[in-house]
C-alpha cells in the first residue's frame, strides 16, 4: 500500500512557502480563538535532515478536520548545525507552533521521544496528541475527536491503530508486518499490555513529562508497560476508522534482516517483563533498529557514542 498524498503536493520548500497561504485560511477554524486553550495539542517531531517537507502531508490531513473542538500544532524540529539553522518561517506563517533545537540526543533515549517531550513541555493543553511527521491520517475528524472523548470521560491515555504504507513487496517485508501485528494483538489481548507507539497516541502532558523526567521512557514502546505497571488508565479503540498509517519505507528486505529485528524485539520484550514501579526501563540499546536516523555529526564528536549512531536507509 502506497502513502498516497492527496489535496495539496509538495515536492519541495519552495512550494510549500509559495501555499503558506492556504494554511493561514485553514489554520483558524483548525485552532479557534488563539487566546483560548486549544481541546488538544498535536506534536510532531521534524528531522530537519529528512521530514521539513514531508511533515507538510499529515499537516495537511490535520488541517481537513470537520468536528467542533479546537487543536494547536506543534512541530519540534531537531538534528541540524547549531550555526545553520533551518528556515522554520513558513510554519509560523500558516500558524503552526514551532519548537527547535540543534540536538534533543540523550545517551540510552530513543531520539523521538526527547523531541516529543520538548513539544509537550509547551502544550497549550493538557491533552497531547504525538504523531510522526512520515504518517497519515485518513479521518482526522474521527480520530481526534476520539481522543478529546476519551480524555473527558477520564483517561490519561489513548491510542488507536498504526498501520503500514509505503511497504516492499517482498515476502519478508510482509512476514515482518504480519508478526508485529499478531504480537501487538498478543500483548494488548493476552498480556494486558498497552500496545502504544511513537506514530499515534495520546497522552496527559503533566504524565508524559513526570514519566520521562523520571527516567522511564527510554522508548515510545517502553510508555504501554509503565502505564499498565502504575495502573494507570489507558484506552484503545480498534476501529479501522481511527487508524493512523506510518510509513515503512525504512524496513529492510531480506529474512537476514528479518531474523535481526525479531532477536532484537524478543530480547526488548523479555527485558520489558521485567518493568515494575520504581524501576527505570532497560537501556534501548537499538533504539534506531525501527527507523534510522539520520544525524548531523558536529565537528569532535565521538563516533561510538550509541547515543549519536546512524544508520542509512536502503
């Protein structure tokens, strides 16, 4: 299945600054009266090195919301030199919430989850809604007034499918995608463990930050197992209309590379039986095996720092 872009097509920065307009006409109903606390706040983290154009595509699902509550948008860009920063004008021109720094990277922490709470500790609302920039959102209407319902009736956390797109065809790409949603069904039906993930879920900012500042996520994947050891209470929704697609454009064909990823994940899982109160999660040694990063690498740097590895995309 292919990540089909529809509406508006951005094939570089060029155009999207050229169409910032469109965005400033749709971003007001979007967010409502900017004084005002927004019902959620959506983070995306942005690699500068790879998603400042992309990010423009799920905006743009976003931004073809219909129902009656308010959102900001907040893009955390990351992973560029200090001294040449990128050009972030067009997102405050269409009024998008802008976050940035050179470098979010902590030794043992999965990158996506520092850039996530740099977002969160300015959320406007106490409802955070995390998103990649390489996703779509085919109902957002559904979707995110989902999530407002949810934290109304009293949960701290939600989440709802991830699905696949931009696959390979090749047998173990699918293998691959077949064994991670029987797990995740095995987890969440069997184990009772939330199943949430860095592409779409909801999360209290104040426990977000309270977890992460306490040294327990090392992971997007490490948050299901901490929740359910702190009891606390998470919702999931199955419904293919609330489903949110990523992209697999980074896995790697091949049953060598296959027999790779399902090592590394059964050794995270046995490790993550191991999560209780009062216990930080084990180190994600591997944390980019899922999707490389490209990083910038600042002058003097030391190159087997785990925390400043990278990896390339086939």
């Amino acid at each position: 299945m292919a990540c089909e872009r529809r509406n508006i097509l951005f094939d570089t920065l060029e155009d999207v600054m050229s169409a910032h307009n469109i965005y400033t006409l749709r971003m007001p109903r979007f967010r409502g009266d900017p004084l005002s606390r927004p019902a959620g706040s959506i983070i995306i983290p942005v690699n500068a090195q790879s998603d400042l154009e992309r990010v423009w595509v799920v905006i743009n699902d976003l931004l073809d919301y219909q129902g009656r509550y308010t959102f900001e948008i907040i893009v955390m860009v990351n992973n560029y030199p200090a001294d040449e920063p990128p050009n972030l004008t067009v997102f405050h021109h269409a009024g998008i919430g802008v976050v940035s720094k050179p470098d979010v990277r902590l030794p043992g922490i999965r990158v996506a989850v520092t850039a996530r709470v740099h977002g969160a500790r300015v959320a406007a609302s106490r409802l955070t809604i995390h998103i990649d920039a390489d996703c779509r959102v085919p109902d957002p209407t559904a979707l995110l007034d989902w999530y407002v319902e949810q934290f109304a009736s009293g949960a701290r956390a939600a989440y709802t499918p991830v699905n696949f797109c931009d696959l390979n065809d090749d047998a173990a790409t699918q293998t691959r995608v077949a064994i991670h949603h029987l797990t995740r069904w095995f987890k969440r039906q069997v184990m009772g463990v939330p199943t949430i993930r860095g592409s779409n879920f909801a999360i209290d900012r104040d426990l977000f930050i309270e977890l992460f500042d306490a040294g327990y996520l090392p992971a997007d994947f490490s948050i299901g197992p901490v929740l359910r050891a702190r009891n606390v209470p998470v919702v999931y929704n199955g419904s293919p209309r609330l489903a949110v697609l990523t992209s697999g454009r980074y896995f790697e064909r091949g049953w060598r590379e296959l027999v790779r990823y399902l090592i590394y994940r059964l050794r995270y899982n046995v490790q993550m039986l191991r999560v209780r109160v009062g216990m930080t999660n084990p180190d994600d040694h591997q944390a980019n095996v899922d999707r490389p990063y490209h990083i910038y690498r600042a002058q003097g740097s030391d190159p087997q720092d785990q925390a400043m590895k990278e990896r390339h995309a086939p």
